[in-house]
C-alpha cells in the first residue's frame, strides 16, 4: 500500500456537488455518531457487523491489505479490525472532521492495525491489484461519479479480492419504499437536526435515496466494471442492502 497521507489535508473534489457533500460531512463529523445511533436505535450497529462478516476473499492472506473507503469515523474499521484483527486498514475519506472525531476510536492494536487517510473515492492512492477486500458503509451514493469509482475500486481490488457495499439503495417494492417515505420525512430530519443543528444535511440524506440507484441496477453497473459472483443480502425487511462481489480475472474498465 502506499504510505499513508496524513487525514488533516485536504482533498479536491472532483465537481461542485463532490464539494457541497464534503463540507457537510465535516459540518456534521461532531455529531454524526451519535445521530447515526439515535436514528437507526443502533440497527446500524448490527448491520455494520454482519457486512463486515463475510467481506473477506476466501483465499485471504495472513495479513489481508483493506481499504475502508468513505469510512466517516471509522465505525467500519473499527469493526473490521475486531473481526479480522491481521488485517492491515487504510480508513479513507474525503471529510478530514470525520476521520478526526473518529481519532478516538483507534486504541490498542487498532491505532497500529489503522491507518486514517484522506482520498478521494474517484482517484484512489493505491496501485493497482493491491487490496485483497475493500469495504464502503453508506458512502457510494453520495458520490459524483459513481461508474468512475467502480472503475477504480476494481482497478485497486486484485483477481478474486472482494467488494463489500452496505448501503441505502432505492427502495423498489411497496412496503420499504413506505418504510423509507415515513422515516425519511420524519424520524431522520427531526433528530439529526437537533443532534448536529444542521438542517440540511439532513433533508440532503433523505434525498439521497430517493435519487440512487436500486441494488439491480448498481449489481449490473458491477459486472460491466469486471466483478462477478455478486451476492444481495436485504436487511430489515430492505431498509438497507449488502452486496458482495468478487473481482474478476482480466483488465478493469
């Protein structure tokens, strides 16, 4: 892996909206944790554990090489080192506050195993085929170019390394769609705004949703970028979705 950049410098965005989220996660990063908790009753929790469980390829190394990508304040990683305690973790993001307030969290082993560093999800800092797993927990759909960061996820994944998304896709079937209506319109806005004070991060997530892609149409945006063997798993009742795919052998698109 290349070495690791220190998480106080910042990272240029690839458009305007890329900046707008940027400086919103940073807004937040104070009290992101702890909205995340209220929101989902510590659902979240869970569904980050069983993610992590089954992330990692299956001839994985003594010391598997993982990027956590959009890893906020570092709850994934933390996890992923509980579970896999060998693995050596980059923690990347573009919200500089977030990786800060996520500094804490990085005790004992997992400040040796952990490694904060600000990237950009559309350029990543690693040569290619060397990651055996990279993991994003509710990041992808706030990115700009969604096809250009698979594209570089694969680039960076070796043949047979695995891709973990745990993620809000837009609901299709009647009930979570439901589900997402009320809780977004309500629950989501009102605690977020009085955990953080900021308002429209909080219609923005929201938002979000509704404006992503379903977990069909971004399986099939994986095989075109070279993975196959993907796997969908839906959590409560498709409230939020895990998909797993492996890296194909052959050049990334």
């Amino acid at each position: 892996m290349s070495q690791a950049q220190a998480p106080s410098q910042p990272v240029h965005t690839v458009d305007d909206h890329g900046e707008r989220v940027q400086r919103m996660f940073d807004r937040i990063a104070h009290g992101y944790d702890r909205a995340n908790r209220w929101m989902s009753l510590g659902i979240d929790v869970r569904w980050r554990r069983r993610a992590v469980r089954r992330m990692m390829p299956v001839d994985v190394a003594p010391a598997p090489r993982v990027l956590d990508l959009c890893a906020g304040t570092m709850d994934s990683s933390v996890e992923i080192h509980r579970q896999f305690p060998q693995a050596r973790i980059v923690a990347g993001d573009f919200a500089t506050e977030m990786l800060e307030r996520g500094r804490a969290k990085l005790v004992g082993d997992a400040a040796e195993r952990i490694t904060p560093q600000t990237m950009d999800a559309h350029a990543l800092p690693f040569e290619a085929q060397s990651l055996d797993a990279l993991f994003c927990a509710f990041g992808i759909r706030n990115l700009s170019d969604l096809s250009r960061a698979t594209a570089e996820q694969a680039r960076c994944l070796r043949p047979g390394g695995v891709l973990t998304v745990l993620e809000f896709f837009r609901p299709e079937q009647l009930v979570p769609r439901v589900m997402h209506a009320i809780y977004n319109r309500t629950v989501l806005p009102l605690i977020g705004w009085a955990v953080t004070g900021d308002r429209s991060a909080y219609t923005y997530l929201p938002r979000s949703i509704g404006q992503f892609e379903s977990v069909e149409s971004y399986s099939a945006m994986l095989t075109r970028h070279g993975f196959g063997d993907i796997e969908i798993e839906r959590l409560s009742l498709g409230m939020a979705w895990v998909v797993r795919a492996v890296r194909r052998v052959g050049g990334h698109r």
